[in-house]
C-alpha cells in the first residue's frame, strides 16, 4: 500500500507564490479543476491557477483567515479571526464586506441547492446570507463554539465543541432537524458529507475516523462505525496524531483524510479498507480538495502548532497531485 520512491514531478508539485503562513483551507471552485482558493493565516486569501501554476490574485483580511470557499466563477467568499464575512469579486478585483460575527468566523460553505451562503462561528451561531444582494438573512443559535460545517444537499451538518453534532434543514430553520454526539470520544475536528448524502465522516483530533448515516432509523443506523488511523509505530511506541481535514472523491464516494503525522490517506468507506497512503509530506496535513472531476487532489503541508512552543519543520506549501482511478475507487 502507498507509493515508492521519491516524489514524481509528473504526479505532483508545489504551488509557486504559497502562502507564509499557516494554511487554513484549499478549495476547488466547483465549476472547474483549474482554479484554487486558499486561505491562510497571513490575512491572505489567494486564487491560483493550478494548470499554469501561476497565482491570480489576492485580497487581505486585517487578520488570520480561517475559511473560504467559491460561490460561482467568478465570487469568492472568507472570514476568519477579524470576525468579517467578505465577498470578493474576481472580475472587478473589488471586495465588499457582507456582514460579521461576534467572534472568529471558523467556517465559510456555500449550499447549491439554495444558492446560500453560510457561516459559522466561535460565537456559537451559524448565520445564512443572501449572495444576491449580499446581505444576511437570518442568524441560528448553536450549542457551543463553531468548529466545522458541511453542506449535505439542503441540510447542513454543524460540529460545535463538546463534540455536538447538529444537523439542520436549510430550508426551515427554525428547529434542529437531528441533535447528536460525536462518537468519537475527543474533539471534532472536520465533518464532511458523502457526494451521495447519506451519510457524513467525523473525524478528531486522536486518530479515528466515523462514518455516520442520517436516516435516524435503528436499522440504517447499525451500519455505522469507526476506525483507527493516523497513527504511527516507532520502537514500541505509537504516536496518535489529529485528522485535520477531509474531503470526498466526487465521483467514487470515497475520502481522503490528512494528518498531523503528514500522510494522506485514500479510503474506502463500502469496503471498510484504506485504497492508498501518499508519500509523508513535509509537515502536518491541513486542508485536502478533490478537483471537480476528481482528477486532482489539493493538498495543504502547513505546520498546526500540535505542539507547545514547537517550530515549523518546513515552510508552509500546497501540493497539486494528480490522482488516478486505482488510487480512488472502490474495489
């Protein structure tokens, strides 16, 4: 399992012009596998163009941004610790303040199906505007802090601290659809929904991933489980590592996760097995995006501060790999 020998230029490369710090997000705008926005925490957000590996553009917040994501083409959407949504507008390089939170915006989603934006907060809200106007249209009371969100069909899945896990129906928000609790024992760290949106992956910060059904029928929700990964052997001794990131092979239904021990790894979630593990990049695994067309995977190599006083290893990059068939769908 994984791959041999050093890394191939043809099967992947550094982004020129990355980020110089932390990486908080890459996203693939939905309509194309050519354009990427990142986010980082040097008040940055930046569109690159992964065929020419060249950087478009970029526009500032005052402060780290933790999120972002593509509304359509040509607008972008971030926010982060100065507690501001900005919209961005690429062909008139012109931003525009949409609105803000209390606290720290930790997420930024855009749903399709309604043509909403979406943020979440650590001031334990998820509020919704409108990218027509642009301007906000309603704000929703969360049990805690905000960590991470994913965007299923017209439902939106909320992780908060305190491992809750909510799940709310886009269309009316006046109540909480489903309220859960995570499975896993320690804190969330990224919840992501399946392309067929049945089901979601929660992950934390201890090496173990869930696989979770929304239908709340006891005979759907027997096939739930959880495994171990991320965790590495050396003499006796095994380090379990946070799984940072997630994110869906659009086509296949599988995932690739990436850790702070700085693999990624490709699973198959029918078949309860791992497809591959890539080479260990230089540092821990922040953020993951599949292309479009699943034919690409975004890989954010930045230093998370796991530990006290640490220094990074390496300097924070994005790797563009090309992925094949083999490496993605089911066996």
């Amino acid at each position: 399992m994984g791959d041999s020998g050093n890394i191939d230029s043809n099967v992947m490369f550094a982004l020129k012009n990355p980020p110089t710090d932390g990486i908080s997000a890459v996203k693939f705008q939905p309509q194309s596998s050519n354009l990427l926005l990142v986010s980082s925490w040097d008040n940055g957000v930046r569109l690159y163009d992964v065929n020419s590996n060249t950087l478009r553009m970029q526009y500032n917040h005052t402060a780290p941004v933790l999120d972002c994501c593509f509304h359509d083409a040509v607008h972008s959407y971030s926010g982060g610790l100065d507690q501001t949504l900005k919209m961005y507008d690429f062909n008139a390089t012109k931003e525009f303040v949409v609105g803000s939170h209390e606290a720290p915006i930790r997420c930024v989603d855009y749903c399709s199906d309604l043509n909403v934006i979406i943020t979440g907060s650590w001031d334990s809200t998820v509020k919704l505007w409108d990218p027509r106007t642009p301007c906000g249209t309603g704000s929703y009371s969360q049990p805690d802090r905000v960590y991470t969100m994913a965007v299923c069909g017209d439902k939106l899945i909320v992780g908060t601290a305190g491992r809750k896990v909510l799940v709310w129906d886009l269309r009316n928000m006046g109540y909480v659809q489903q309220r859960r609790e995570s499975n896993l024992k320690y804190q969330t760290r990224c919840i992501r929904a399946f392309p067929n949106k049945q089901a979601y992956v929660l992950s934390s910060i201890e090496g173990r991933v869930a696989v979770e059904y929304l239908d709340p029928a006891s005979e759907v929700q027997k096939k739930k489980y959880a495994f171990k990964c991320h965790r590495v052997k050396e003499e006796k001794i095994e380090r379990i590592y946070p799984v940072n990131t997630v994110a869906f092979h659009p086509e296949h239904n599988t995932f690739a996760t990436g850790g702070s021990d700085g693999y990624v790894n490709v699973w198959d979630p029918f078949n309860k097995k791992r497809l591959c593990q890539f080479h260990k990049l230089p540092t821990s695994v922040a953020s993951l995006s599949f292309s479009t067309d699943g034919s690409v995977l975004a890989i954010a190599s930045s230093y998370m501060y796991e530990v006290a006083g640490g220094q990074p290893p390496a300097p924070d990059q994005v790797f563009i790999r090309n992925v094949t068939t083999a490496e993605t769908k089911p066996k």
